[in-house]
C-alpha cells in the first residue's frame, strides 16, 4: 500500500522544524555563555567607541556575543587627608582602599561601595558629604575593579566577602555606629552580606539596586532594545555554571527577609535597570520595621546626590539622625 504524498510531506516539515528549533536553542545557549562569561571578566584599558545605536546588526552581534566590559579606571583621589589601605581576601586578592577621618568629632564611620564596572572614586562626592555631616569614611574598591585586584566579578556574590572585610577593617577601630551605603550592584552586596554574615550596623542606605540577577540580565537586554526573556534566565544560568555559584539565589528579595536594621531604600522613576516592581518588591521584603523608600522622579541609573542634591541631603541626613545610636 503506497503512502500518501501529503503525509510523507509533513514529516519532513517537521522534522526541518524541529532541526531548525534545536539549531536556534543551541545557538541561544552559546551566545548565553558567550555573554555570561565576557559580562564578568573586566578588562583593561580605555573601552572602543561605540558604533551607532540603530544598527540592529551590531546590536544583535553584541548581544550574541557577548559585551566588551571595562573597568573604569580610578581618575579621582580625595581633596581630604586620607589612608591607603589594603584588606585581603581568603583568595590573597588585594582590595584597594581610603580611609578619611572627618573634620570634627566623629559621629561614626560610613563605608561606601560602587557599583558593577565602577570604582570608589566615583564615589567621592557621597563621601565628602558623609564627612560634611560629622562622619568618617572608608571607600573600597570591589575585586576587580579600580585598583583591586582580581579579573572576575561575579555581580555581587563572592563580593560579599570584601565587604565584610570592610566591616571588619571598621569594628577593629572600636567604631559603634556603622553605617553601610551602596549603589546599584554596592547595594546588593552589602544588602547580601548582612543577611549572610548576621552584622548589625546602624543602618543601611541602598540606592537602586536590583531585585535579582535575572532581573539585572532582563534590564540590560531592554537597555539594546531586545526582550529581558529568554536571555536573562539563560544568562543566569551561565553565569552560575560558570562561575561556580547558584546564579538564580541570588536575590535582594531574598537577603532582604534577614535585614531588621533600619533602611534607606532609593530608586530613580527613569530607571532602565531597576523597574518600579523590582524595588517595590525589595521594600516589601525587607524585614526592618524602620524602613522607608524615596523615588527620585527625575533620575534614573545614576547619581542620585548629583541629580536632585536637595533632596539626597535631607533624606540621608534625615535617616541618619534618628539612626544613630
């Protein structure tokens, strides 16, 4: 008995479906990898200029092969007397840091983290203002970027070391009132490292951190106009096996359940990172009782003390008053 035509035809279409399926899955997983791997290793040097942001085939290039990720270098030194210092890792990284002595009487000590790509002297224009408010400072650069050492950062998972590391440097000094602020991946980790180590510092400021990971990855596919999903999951997953650690544990959502001490929770409206469900639910989870979240309305992944000075200054000071022990 002879076959019909039509049906041998649709076995062939679909199995040039189901080859065409498996090629593009294949395909999407090298380039997941591909971009999981060059997002944490931070290179050297002055980044290439960039090409012009409409051409849809260097953006589907680059995000199928992953970024060129740069570490910015360190341009600013403080105008204020400070120490070099160098904590050191379980790994024997050295981590490159200042420590500032205020002007008066201290109040206590305000530790300050950057965030993903960035490096401590960014930060400097937080720590004159910390110090303009009765506070020493100390300023630390995460592994691998400014002037630590190390070439891989895993976006705020193994960075929690070199923020207990911070703390510790701190509490070694006798210091009581210990103050954590973090922007953008900074406010992650050090979100991570009181729920992981059990500190107890005076408070806590986070400026625009993400939810998770996967939300991170998801943010930064939007930022070159293609969809969060598949790409997000994908590169989490990546990351994690690469790296060799549970990318998709890690979560402020998570850390934040463990955080009792008061908090300081800041995010911009025009934020292309970080969106509005992402910090509402951070605050949500956060288990402080003296909680508060402040939207800057004209901000977005930036600055927040440089974009609306006003506003930072009283909402800082103001948290930082009533926090003090």
């Amino acid at each position: 008995m002879q076959k019909k035509p039509g049906k041998g035809k649709l076995r062939r279409i679909i199995r040039l479906f189901l080859w065409v399926l498996l090629i593009q899955v294949i395909l999407i997983n090298i380039s997941a990898a591909f971009y999981a791997r060059k997002l944490t290793c931070l290179r050297e040097g002055p980044p290439p200029e960039a090409g012009p942001s409409s051409n849809i085939f260097k953006k589907t290039w680059k995000i199928f092969v992953g970024p060129g990720v740069y570490k910015t270098p360190v341009y600013r030194v403080p105008a204020f007397p400070y120490d070099a210092v160098k904590l050191t890792t379980a790994n024997h990284l050295l981590l490159d840091a200042w420590y500032g002595k205020t002007d008066s009487v201290p109040k206590g000590t305000v530790i300050l983290f950057h965030g993903i790509t960035s490096n401590k002297g960014v930060v400097l224009d937080e720590a004159n203002e910390f110090r303009f408010m009765g506070f020493n400072v100390l300023l630390v650069d995460f592994r691998a970027h400014g002037n630590s050492e190390g070439k891989v950062t895993t976006a705020g998972v193994r960075e929690s070391e070199d923020v207990k590391l911070a703390y510790d440097f701190v509490t070694a000094k006798g210091e009581k009132n210990i103050f954590l602020w973090g922007q953008s991946m900074g406010a992650v980790v050090i979100c991570k490292t009181v729920s992981d180590y059990g500190l107890k510092p005076s408070g806590m400021i986070m400026e625009m951190p993400f939810g998770s990971l996967q939300h991170h990855l998801e943010g930064r596919a939007r930022t070159l106009g293609f969809p969060g999903e598949p790409f997000g999951l994908l590169v989490t997953f990546w990351m994690g096996g690469e790296r060799g650690f549970n990318g998709f544990k890690h979560k402020s959502t998570r850390y934040a359940n463990n955080i009792t001490c008061p908090v300081l929770l800041q995010w911009g409206f025009n934020d292309t990172y970080v969106t509005q469900p992402e910090i509402e639910s951070v605050y949500k989870h956060l288990a402080s009782s003296d909680k508060r979240l402040v939207v800057y309305q004209n901000a977005g992944h930036e600055s927040f003390l440089r974009k609306d000075p006003l506003l930072w200054r009283y909402e800082v000071e103001s948290f930082i008053q009533r926090s003090i022990k």
